[in-house]
C-alpha cells in the first residue's frame, strides 16, 4: 500500500502453481499466455475481496477460445481450462500469429468480437452466490479486468498481466475511498498509475517483487506486506463425479455401460479419471445409496 493514502496493491507471481497447473494440458503459446494471466487474474481478485469460498473467473468468447476458466479459492487454491476449437486456431495460423506471443490483434482473435467476463463468488454449498458480468472489451485480459472493477467495485483500478512457459504474474493497484485530504489522495494516484505503466511483462515475470516496485513506483512511499502461498489442487472427488452421474439417470449411464462395459468421468481441469463397473453403477441407483460410490473401481 501506498503510505498514508487510500492507494492499495496486490501482486502474484506463481511458479509451481502454475507449472503444476499445466502438467494436465498442453495449450499453444498464446493460448497458454492468456490462461496464464487469466490464474493470475483470478488469484488478485481473490485477493482483494472477503469471502470464503471460491472464484470462478469466465471467459465466453466467439473466436478461437470458446471458454477459458479460472477458479480460485479464499485460501489461494487455484485450477484452470481452456477449450479451444481447432477451426479457429487454423484460421490465427493462416494469419501466421499461431506461435506468437499474446498480442492486442491475437487477443482479439482469440476471444472474438463479442463475449463477456463473468466473476462468480460461491461461498459454500446452498449458500447466495454473486456474480458480476462486463463485456470482453479493450485489447487484453488487463483490459477487460478494468472494466469489472469499474463496472462490478466502483473501484478505479489499474492491472498488469502476463504469463509464458513457466511463470504467470499480475499486478494490480486500487484507489480506495479517502477520507483525508482529496489533492493529496489524488496525487498518490496519480503516481501509482503512472508507476504501474511503466511495468513490463518481463519485469512481473523475472525481478523480485521488491526490485520490480523499486524500480517502477520510485515516487510512492509503499508498504510491502508479507505473501501468503498459492497452490495448484482441483476439487474433483468420487462423491462429485457419483452426484453427476445420478443427475443423468439410470437409463443413459447404463447404456454407456453397455455399450463400452464401464463408465468412466475425466476430470476437465486434472484429467484425473473415474472408472465405475456395473456393480458400482448399480450401487451408483440403489435405494438408500450414499454420495460416495466404492473406491476399489474408482482411480
């Protein structure tokens, strides 16, 4: 935070998370880029609002990227997708941008010419739940997470995004509501927004948060408070995938185990998969049967 002055930060910078996160999917680079900076999205919202729970992050878009999602839970628990059609990643090929870095163009490309961002809050089982939506505007996922804050927080706000092979990074500066004197409050932001845009991507992933706020926010008298760890976990389970397969029906899960002798459920963020015979199916149906089907079939 900036001292004395309604002006707050956050930034994220994940290594193993995301390494981890990615084991599971093999995505073109630009495509990577901007799951990337989506995570990286998902974990400083996280950050700035008080819930228990988890945040979904959403993309829906009518380019090549279809759907791109990023959740992260209150204690900084993070997993991600994205689908993509092939159709369209031809058609960025055919323009020679397949392999290039995440442009304004690309961007464009990807996500299309309309869609929305959609921040959903669920904060446990049956309990109310927000969600904010904004249009997918500007030239970049830092673009269209402006918008919600402006449109969502009523907060200004300004954010840095970036990813590649091995790390993703974000940062994000606020002006908060000020009691104290308007000129100085406004001078403070001023010069945090005119640190932030001198920010690089090679920067956010590279230096030291220490050395990257030195570096860029020189003019501010900033406070850097301790970090808290970020972690790559999905939250399949048997019990999820068991429920799923109840709401589909006894008749259409037994002529899927007919006609390929098992059941079995992969996991869209893990690819973990589940695997259930006929006897678990029939468990799965049984009057009185539990959430949890049998672990000896399910891996």
């Amino acid at each position: 935070m900036v001292e004395k002055r309604p002006v707050r930060g956050h930034y994220v910078r994940l290594e193993q998370a995301w390494r981890a996160l990615r084991e599971h999917r093999d995505y073109l680079p630009p495509v990577r880029e901007l799951l990337g900076q989506a995570v990286s999205a998902s974990v400083l919202l996280a950050a700035t609002l008080k819930f228990r729970g988890h945040l979904t992050l959403q993309l829906h878009g009518n380019g090549a990227a279809r759907l791109l999602v990023a959740q992260c839970t209150h204690d900084f628990r993070v997993r991600a997708l994205a689908r993509v059609e092939d159709a369209g990643l031809r058609a960025a090929a055919a323009t020679g941008h397949a392999q290039d870095v995440l442009t304004p163009q690309l961007f464009r490309e990807l996500v299309g010419d309309a869609g929305r961002l959609a921040v959903t809050i669920e904060a446990g089982e049956g309990e109310a739940r927000y969600q904010g939506v904004v249009p997918l505007v500007g030239q970049s996922m830092s673009d269209c997470l402006e918008e919600y804050f402006a449109s969502s927080e009523q907060l200004p706000t300004r954010v840095r995004l970036a990813a590649d092979e091995t790390h993703a990074a974000g940062l994000l500066i606020q002006q908060l509501p000020d009691r104290g004197e308007p000129e100085d409050a406004e001078t403070a932001w001023q010069s945090a927004q005119e640190g932030i845009g001198t920010v690089q991507a090679c920067e956010l992933l590279v230096l030291p948060v220490e050395r990257m706020l030195e570096r860029n926010f020189s003019s501010c008298d900033l406070r850097l408070f301790s970090g808290a760890p970020v972690r790559f976990e999905c939250r399949c389970d048997s019990g999820r995938v068991a429920n799923l397969l109840r709401a589909l029906g006894a008749h259409e899960v037994r002529d899927v185990l007919q006609e390929q002798g098992a059941v079995t459920v992969t996991c869209d963020f893990c690819n973990r998969p589940y695997r259930f015979d006929a006897i678990d199916v029939e468990r799965l149906f049984a009057p009185g049967a539990s959430a949890e089907p049998p672990p000896r079939s399910v891996h």
